[in-house]
C-alpha cells in the first residue's frame, strides 16, 4: 500500500485487523536494534505539527501512521484520498492486547500518566487479557524530556525488562519527539505513542 498525504503528514491506509497483525509480526520476530513506533494523528497534532519540526520529523519516519481522527478520515475522503477507516490508539492498544496468542506473554511496559495510574491499568490488564504481562511502569517527572540523567533513567528501566512492547502516554508531541530521539537506545520491539490510552485502562 502507498501511504496517504494529508496536512503535511503521510498517513497508512490501514484498518485495525491489518495494524494489528503488521505488528504481530514485529512482536513475535527478533529484537532489532531500533525499536519501531507508531504515531496516531489527529487534528490537534496537524496543528502542531505547523510550527514543530521535530514532531514533524517524528512522524516522517514513523514506521506505522494511523489516523486517530474522524476528521482526519473525513478530509481524506473528501480530498479524494480515502483512509479505510479511523484506527485510534485507544482502541489499538487492547486490540493489541486481545490478540496476544504467543506461547510466550506479551511483554508491556506502560511508559506515562499521574504516578498511581499506570499500576491500576496494569490490574486491570492482567485481569482482562491473560497473555499480557506489565513487567513494568514508570511515571517521569514533570520536565524530564530536558533532562539527561532523567532520560537515561527512563531507557534503563526499559532495558531492565526488556518488553516486547512499550506503551507511550506522555501526551503529544512528547511521546512522539521522545521515541523518535531515543529510538536507537530503547530495549523494545514495539512502542506505541498511546496519548491518554494509560489512563483509559486504569478506568
Ligand atoms: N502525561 C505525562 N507526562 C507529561 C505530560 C502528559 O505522563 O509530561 C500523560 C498524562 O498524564 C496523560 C497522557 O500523558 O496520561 C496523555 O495526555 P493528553 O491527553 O494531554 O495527551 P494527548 O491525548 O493530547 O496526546
């Protein structure tokens, strides 16, 4: 498939049983030595992203592209360059989740939200989903995206656990600028740029 541009971002025209089973296959393969990130745009970041060239960057070399909006869909129809549909990553994640068959559990870290919401979510996860296991979670101080020894803490506790996957929720464009910087340094297959998707689990 060819990737979709609209407002300056290059979107994938996929629909959830297709991002889903694309990052199957990167869960269940080997570890490579840059973890692969996926984005969810929506409006707000098309904002953003007008006077953010580092969130531009982030997103142009996104391995996954997914339109969280509607009105990201709908624009995409009306210009004539129909996305299928609109694959949020607060409905990706538990997809994620369910679809974990492996023999092995699924590895997460859940990366965000206040300190405290990121143990209920895991709670809740490992009641809903057997084959999910949160090996850990970590909540950064306010501020940390400019501080060193803040960020180096943040990829040693990741290559602590080594999880398959990372769950981002530091909020846009955090999440988006931090994985794209650290890419190279995370100890995960997989990270997902998950906005309030954390604090959703926790319920
Ligand atoms: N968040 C965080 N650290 C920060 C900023 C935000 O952990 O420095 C968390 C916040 O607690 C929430 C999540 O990021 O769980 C998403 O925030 P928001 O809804 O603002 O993000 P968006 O949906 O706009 O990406």
């Amino acid at each position: 498939y060819k990737r979709i541009p609209l407002f300056g971002i290059e979107i994938d025209p996929l629909r959830m049983p297709e991002a889903v089973e694309m990052l199957q296959g990167w869960l269940t393969n080997e570890r490579s030595p840059t973890a692969r990130y996926v984005v969810t745009p929506n409006v707000d970041h098309t904002v953003l992203l007008q006077s953010s060239a580092p969130l531009r960057a982030a997103y142009h070399d996104a391995d996954v592209v997914l339109a969280d909006g509607w009105p990201v869909v709908m624009a995409s129809r009306l210009l004539g360059k129909p996305l299928p549909e609109r694959v949020t990553g607060s409905d990706l994640v538990p997809a994620l989740f369910a679809g974990a068959q492996n023999k092995a559990p699924l590895k997460t870290f859940l990366l965000g939200a206040a300190p405290g919401v990121a143990q209920r979510a895991a709670v809740n996860i490992h009641r809903q989903y057997e084959n999910v296991q949160v090996v850990s979670t970590y909540s950064p101080p306010l501020g940390f995206e400019n501080d060193t020894a803040e960020n180096n803490n943040i990829l040693s506790r990741i290559a602590e656990v080594e999880p398959d996957l990372l769950i981002i929720g530091l909020g846009a464009p955090k999440q988006e600028t931090w994985i794209h910087r650290y890419r190279h340094q995370v100890a995960a297959k997989v990270a997902i740029c998950a906005g309030a998707t954390i604090d959703f689990l926790a319920g």
